[in-house]
C-alpha cells in the first residue's frame, strides 16, 4: 500500500479550451509490509550475521495526463503513472562481500476524470477519479562474492493489477507465496557455503 505524502500537478489548457495536457508529480510512503517481511525472513534464514541497509524508503512518482472537457468543468482522459522504490541488506567482510536486493517498480495507467470546483484565474480546484491497471514488476537480486568466487540470481515476477480509487495508491498488493519462494531463493544460493568462514562472521 502508499501513502501520498503530497502530490504537485501542473496543466496547460490548449486552443481550443476543451484540451487540458498535464505533467503531476510527488512524494509517497510505501508500507510494503509484505516485501519487508521477505528481508525478514531472508535475515533469518543467513549463515552469518547481516543488516538492511534501506527498506523501501519515500521515493519521488511522475507522470502525465491529457483530457477532453466532455461536459463544463467536467474533464475525462487517459493519464500515466511511474513508480519505483526497493531495499537492501547485506554485509561486508574481509572474506566476502553479500547483498539480497528488492526492485519494485509500477506503470500505471488508467483514465483521469477530473471536476472544477473554482477556478481562480491560473489556479483550479478539482475533484478527481482515476480509474485503471498497474504493471507491476518485482525483482530479487542475490550477489555474493568470496575471493574470486561470484554467485548472482535473479528472480523476476511480473503481474497486472486492476485499480480504481481516488488516487493511484495501490501500488503492490499480497503475493500469497512470497515468503516460500524468497526461502527458496536464499537457500539454494547457501546450501554449497554452509562452513565457510563468511559463515563464522559475528
């Protein structure tokens, strides 16, 4: 789920008036209680002692928009939105370096429906309506080096979320087997280390 901390749109009125281009762009809060518990899990589940560095901290959103006044003061139109935030843990050490990173990122487009309660000359008041999907792809990435020894996965899932509300917010809804499959991801990657001195940090 996000919170939007504030949101900042701007739009210029064509010729003629009944075509409306923005640009909108703002600050959000992302819980992401569910992906936060994948690097709890995966903490748990290390060999050797490690941290989270960042843990899906307020990231910047963009986007646009066009819309037809359908009706007066009424507008409709089709409007785009770009999300992204992501975590890391990790560890350094004289035998090794590690670090599991979550990736999420949304493209959400839908339609804008917008109605002007004032207008004060180059400011408007509107209540607003988006309706629309999300797009949204989820990336793990598993890095760890000793000596010359790399070993990287990656895992990608990708998904398409229906949503309607008063504001783009959700943004990453459950995935009911995330937690099995970080589990899995994690171990595969340790089974073949277990003993090794990166193992015996802390």
């Amino acid at each position: 789920m996000g919170v939007i901390l504030f949101s900042w749109q701007l739009s210029a009125q064509l010729n003629p008036e009944k075509i409306k281009l923005g640009v909108m762009a703002g600050y959000a809060f992302y819980q992401q209680d569910d992906l936060k518990s994948v690097n709890r899990e995966i903490l748990s589940q290390l060999p050797f002692e490690s941290q989270i560095i960042d843990n899906f901290d307020p990231v910047f959103f963009f986007g646009g928009y066009a819309q037809y006044e359908l009706f007066s003061h009424f507008y409709i139109g089709p409007a785009y939105e770009y999300r992204y935030t992501g975590s890391r843990l990790g560890t350094k050490d004289y035998s090794g370096i590690y670090s599991f990173d979550q990736y999420v990122k949304a493209h959400q487009i839908g339609l804008k429906f917008d109605y002007s309660l004032v207008s004060l000359k180059k400011i408007v008041f509107n209540v607003q309506l988006n309706g629309g999907a999300g797009f949204t792809d989820w990336k793990m990435d598993s890095n760890l080096e000793i000596g010359e020894e790399v070993q990287f996965r990656q895992y990608n899932n990708y998904n398409c979320i229906p949503d309607c509300g008063r504001e783009f917010t959700d943004f990453i809804h459950e995935i009911a087997d995330t937690l099995f499959r970080s589990k899995y991801f994690i171990m595969k990657d340790f089974e073949p280390l277990i003993g090794h001195p990166l193992a015996q940090i802390g």
